[in-house]
C-alpha cells in the first residue's frame, strides 16, 4: 500500500483564487507552449536547426507545469494536507527533469548562435541534421541520467518523518523526510548543480562575447540588429531561469530563510519561465510571430 505525506493546508478563504490562479496559470501555459510547438512542426520553413532545439524548450516547460499543476490543484480542491508518497516523488522527478533540461537546452541553443553567426559560411555544413539531433538527444540522456542517479540515491534511504512545509515536492523537500545519512545525496546534489551551472554558464558566456564581438566588428548593420535581438531575447530567458533556480538552491542551503520564501522562489521558477518563454519567443522572434499569426488567420476563416 502506497504511503502518504502531510503538507500545509491552505485557508478557506484562500481556496478559491489559489483554484483560480492555477487554473489559469496553466492553460496559459498549455495554450502558449502547444501554439509554439505547432507553429514550429507545421511550417517547414522553421525547420532549421535554431528552430528545432527550440522545440524542444516548450516540452521542458509542458512537462515542468504538467508535473506541478494537475496535482496542485487537486490538492487545492481537496485540501486535506495529504499526498500519496508515490505522486510526490513522480512530481519531483519531473520537475527536476524540466529544470535540468530547460539550461543545458538554453546552453545548446546559445552555442547554435554561436555557429550561426560567428561561422555563418560553415554554418549548414556544422549543424546538419545529423548533428542536431545528436545534441538534442545528449541534452535530453544528460536530464534523464543525472535525474534518475538524484532520485535512485533518494529511494535507497528510509523515511521516518511525513510532514513537508510545501504543497508540491522536490529532491531537497522528499530529503527532509528521510532518517538516514544525507552525506552522499547532498555531494552528488550539489555536484550536478555545480556542473550544471559551470557548463551552461560557461557555453553562454563564452558563445554570447564571441557573438557580440562578431557584432561589433561587422559592418552591415542589418545584420548586427538582428543577431543581437536574437540574442538579448535567449538572454533574457535563460538569466530569468537562472536568476530563480539560484535563489531556490540557496534558499534550501540557508536554514534562517522563511519557508514562505523558500516556497515562493520555488513555484516562481516553475510558473513565470514556462509562461513567459513561448511568449518572449513568440513576440522577439519575427519568423514565429509571422507565422503565428498566419495559424491563426487561417483559424478564423474556418
């Protein structure tokens, strides 16, 4: 029989517009995530190679929201304070997977801008097919490798406590219920998050000063407008993520910080990136907005 876990409960009064919230929330996120994805697999012309590692940042963010919101909003209509230790686990496997998922895919996508316009002559004979779907497939074996050794380590150890301080669950919460030495499963936590964060912050920064140097000693000016807006735009996404993932890590390692704090940060980098993504793609990216809008165009003539 599956255990259960008790986490807070939320106030009467604040049940419907959490409902509401969430409700919400998730079909913006399902609407703009879905309209990305379509937009891209129904036009052949954005099947290119920036375009399809670009596919795969709204299934991270599909499969990040998918893993938190279904369950918290049954447990907002419920609100019994329990939670089948089986769903709480699944849930943080796969939050962990669009978080992992969403910076190394970022990181790929930088080094793609990278080839495309300091290399821009070599570029279609580097990113062929065949080279693409190798980096697609490393980002996506990396997630589901590093994830799985993260939870094997977890289940391996015994649980004696039940109570959570969150309405969802995560590697460090599940952590909290365990009586067992943590030694291991902390090492190799912060050893994915330090090599996380060395290779996607080191591809960024390094791809993004090269990029911006090209730009600066190019002489068309057509062409430095719209490599630099191609890239403030992916800036500005993966600064988002990295700003909120940075400040949840602490704030676990940081005993004097609130829960409420800690909870917030938490469900901010589960909600604002996987809404704002396909929206900030689908407005700075021209090529997308256009054929967006001609979707839903011909949507309405039906």
């Amino acid at each position: 029989m599956d255990s259960v876990i008790q986490h807070e409960v939320i106030m009467v009064t604040s049940v419907f517009p959490a409902f509401l919230f969430a409700t919400l929330n998730y079909m913006i996120i399902l609407f703009c995530n879905l309209t990305l994805i379509l937009t891209i697999v129904l036009n052949k012309s954005l099947h290119q190679p920036m375009y399809l590692i670009l596919l795969n940042l709204p299934m991270y963010d599909l499969i990040g929201s998918s893993a938190l919101f279904p369950q918290l909003i049954k447990e907002i209509l419920r609100n019994s304070g329990i939670m089948q230790y089986s769903a709480c686990v699944a849930q943080a496997f796969f939050i962990h997977i669009y978080a992992a998922g969403t910076v190394f895919n970022l990181s790929a996508m930088a080094y793609d801008r990278y080839i495309a316009i300091c290399y821009p002559l070599q570029y279609s004979t580097v990113m062929t097919n065949a080279h693409i779907m190798r980096i697609i497939t490393i980002v996506w074996m990396s997630c589901l490798v590093l994830i799985a050794v993260l939870f094997f380590l977890l289940l391996r150890l015994p649980r004696c406590r039940s109570e959570m301080t969150h309405i969802y669950c995560d590697n460090p919460s599940l952590l909290t219920l365990v009586c067992a030495d943590t030694t291991i499963n902390n090492i190799y936590g912060l050893l994915i998050v330090a090599l996380s964060q060395l290779v996607a912050n080191g591809i960024v920064l390094y791809t993004y000063l090269r990029i911006l140097i090209a730009c600066f000693r190019s002489k068309r000016s057509d062409t430095k407008a719209k490599a630099l807006q191609t890239c403030a735009t992916h800036l500005i996404v993966f600064l988002l993520l990295e700003c909120l993932g940075l400040f949840t890590i602490i704030s676990y390692r940081l005993s004097n910080v609130s829960p409420h704090f800690r909870r917030f940060m938490g469900l901010s980098t589960l909600i604002f990136p996987p809404t704002l993504n396909p929206i900030i793609y689908g407005l700075k990216t021209k090529e997308i907005r256009e054929k967006c809008s001609l979707i839903f165009l011909k949507s309405n003539n039906f």
